[in-house]
C-alpha cells in the first residue's frame, strides 16, 4: 500500500543520517515538501526555557 504525505503532516521514525547509520530512538519529523521520489523533512525538536 503506498504511503500518502502531506506538507504540514509530521511523523515519528528513525532516518538514516548521511554517514548511513540510524539515530539511536524515533524522533519527530515535519514534512516540508514533497517530490514524486521523495519527501523533504525537518527534524522537530524541543526548546526549553
């Protein structure tokens, strides 16, 4: 079943990093923009103070 994404929409998951490993623990991702090959994402993160 193919996957549907909406600008604006997040998710949670682990990505790859550019050195190829993966993040330790699921994080939360933004998407921002979105290609017939792929999706551009933000990782969200958190500001305290």
């Amino acid at each position: 079943m193919p996957q549907s994404f909406v600008v604006g929409q997040t998710f949670w998951g682990k990505i790859r990093f550019p050195d190829g490993e993966f993040s330790a623990y699921e994080r939360p991702y933004l998407i921002v923009g979105i290609d017939d090959e792929y999706i551009e994402i933000l990782t969200v993160s958190s500001v305290t103070g």
